[in-house]
C-alpha cells in the first residue's frame, strides 16, 4: 500500500479539506475507509508538471520532511 501520496490543486487549502471530508483522491478515501488518517508533510508551489515530475521520479519518502527527519530502518 502506499504511503505517500503526490497531488496538485490551485488551492491546496480546499484540496486538503476535500480530502478530510472523504471526497478526494481514492486512495485517500480507502485510507479513512481503514480508519487511517494522513498528515500532509509539505507542499510546494509549483503545477501539474512539477507533480508529474515527482511522481516520475518515484520514491516520494525522498521528498518527505517526515521520513527524512525519522527515516524507517
């Protein structure tokens, strides 16, 4: 399962509380669904091609705060 997730929105404000309401992307509708929250960690400003850059590049804990002050061993 994934543990990271990338979007883009215009305003990441409305984007994250669509999300929290349980009417965002579906895997983070499958996650509430399991009683899983989510943290956003960051966001950056950029458009859709600077998010489909990161997701081309995989490994989105390598762009992750969280993961990078507390890495997994």
């Amino acid at each position: 399962m994934a543990q990271h997730y990338i979007g883009w929105a215009q305003e990441a404000t409305e984007r994250i509380a669509t999300h929290t309401a349980g009417a965002g992307a579906t895997i983070v509708r499958h996650v509430q669904a399991q009683g899983i929250g989510f943290v956003v960690a960051a966001t950056w400003p950029g458009n859709r091609a600077l998010e489909r850059q990161l997701k081309n590049r995989k490994h989105a804990s390598r762009f992750c705060p969280v993961c990078q002050q507390h890495p997994r061993r």
